[in-house]
C-alpha cells in the first residue's frame, strides 16, 4: 500500500527567521516532523526579507537539501525561486541550481507576483514556465497577498479566507493564458493548487461556461474544463467533508486517493496520473 505524502509541510530555515524575527508562526524540528508524520516532500515559503531575495532563495534551498540529505527516504523539498517580477535571470537559475545540482523534489511558487496583477499566466512570466518545461518539474502552488493589503475586516486576516480566492484566481489564471501554459507552453509540468485548490472547484463551471459564452476566451466550455482536471491538490486545511466530497467529484482519480511520489533513476520525483496529497506541519532546523 502505498505511503500518504506530505507536500504540504512549511519549514523554516535559520537564513529566513534572521530577516523575519517577528515571525509569529509555531516552531518545531524535524526531529519533532519526524515522530508525527512519515513526510517525503517539504515547502518553504519564501516571503520578502531584509535580504536580496535571490541571496535567500540560494541559502533556503541549500539548506532545504541538507535536511533531506540526512534522511532521502523521509524527506525532500520544494525549492523557493526570488520574485521572477523583479529578476527573472536569477529565477532561472535557480530552478537549474536547484533541480540539478540540489536534486530538489519541484519549485514552490505563489499564486502572484510583483507589486501588481502578475498571476501565473502572465505573458511575463513565459520564461519561467519554459524553464520548468525543460525539466519536466513539479509545481507546487501556494497563494499570497492580494496587492491591496487592506483587510476587509481587522479580524479577518487574509490566510483565513483571501487565500482561497487567489488559488482559484491562479489556477483560473493559467487556464486563460495565451498561449496557454497548460496545453502549449509546459505541458509536462505538473501543477499542484494547495488547501484543495481554494474555491478552484467550486466555481470552475461557472468559469468554463460564461467565458466561452461571453467571447472572452478563445477555448471552448470543454477544452477550460479538461484542462482544470489536470491540476492536482493537496488537502491542507481542506480536510472537512463538504469541501473533499466537492474535490472528490471533480477530480479524476484514477485509482488514486493519496497518490505516491516515488524517486525516479535521476534521484528527482515522480507523480501518478492523479492524486490528492494530506497534511501541513510546521518546523524550524
């Protein structure tokens, strides 16, 4: 029987907290990881610092593959890039650096970047997507911030319900893009939407109906639809039974409930047809 895989698991490094001390989130260790969870993949989420984002991005994922190196049957990790808005040389090499050198397990990105409205199928980012093309990689997709930062309620901050929204925006994003990322330009690359793909599959549909009918997109109903399907997803803070029985109908399993991640030859992951991931830990080294 095959293993439940944890994709879904922050760890935060020594180079992070140095440029985020008042950072308020719960810490752990892998020790601890260890004794709660039989975990393969891990992600960081790399946010801004005081630090050049390229020079921490660097240090994250060295020290991301030195946690996995002490046990690669129990852990991996997904890299963390630099903001690709600000520079996407850097960006590029570090999904080299990362998945050659450091034989990470994918590349973690947000939802959006940049100071403005650069979601995942912006034409700018085309580079990016070609570059993860190249290697074949696994994407793992974490929302963040809307550019407005303003709460719509000082007791609502955005992780609780925001979040949910820009996965779906993501998601709705990349299967709009022209040409699209999904069909054209990475069509290897495998896409992983977190906290079950947000509100991705509540309001799909209703996506996939009205644009087509409306003239603002060049896909048809089923072609939006087919390729919404080829989005995998991980159950963080998703696992209440409305949200799975609607993930449940909506995602073609294919035999899989939790599906394995297994080391190729080359040392990297690979992904079944279809699989939904569990869990979501914190720890520090």
């Amino acid at each position: 029987m095959a293993k439940r895989i944890d994709v879904h698991h922050h760890y935060i490094p020594p180079a992070y907290l140095e440029g985020n001390l008042r950072d308020p989130r719960p810490q752990g260790s892998i020790r601890m990881a260890y004794a709660q969870m039989d975990p393969r993949l891990g992600y960081i989420l790399l946010e801004r610092s005081a630090r050049r984002p390229s020079k921490l991005s660097r240090q994250i994922n060295e020290y991301g593959a030195s946690l996995a190196a002490k046990d690669p049957s129990k852990y991996g990790f997904f890299a963390a890039i630099p903001d690709p808005c600000e520079d996407m040389s850097a960006v590029l090499e570090e999904i080299r650096y990362s998945l050659k050198t450091l034989k990470a397990d994918g590349i973690t990105l947000y939802s959006r970047y940049g100071n403005d409205n650069h979601y995942l199928g912006h034409p700018d980012l085309r580079p990016l997507w070609e570059k993860l093309e190249k290697h074949h990689a696994i994407v793992f997709v974490h929302p963040t911030h809307t550019v407005d930062t303003n709460l719509a309620n000082p007791h609502l901050p955005m992780p609780i319900f925001d979040y949910c929204h820009e996965t779906g925006r993501a998601g709705v994003d990349l299967l709009m893009s022209s040409p699209s990322i999904i069909r054209t330009v990475a069509p290897s690359v495998k896409i992983i939407l977190s906290h079950a793909g947000g509100d991705f599959p509540h309001l799909i549909t209703r996506v996939a109906t009205t644009l087509p009918d409306a003239g603002l997109t060049s896909y048809t109903s089923e072609q939006m639809t087919q390729d919404a399907k080829k989005f995998y997803f991980d159950t963080a803070l998703s696992s209440n039974k409305n949200q799975l029985d609607l993930l449940l109908k909506f995602v073609d399993l294919s035999g899989y409930f939790l599906g394995p991640i297994s080391r190729s030859r080359r040392g990297r992951a690979s992904i079944p047809s279809r699989g939904i991931w569990v869990s979501m830990r914190w720890m520090t080294g």
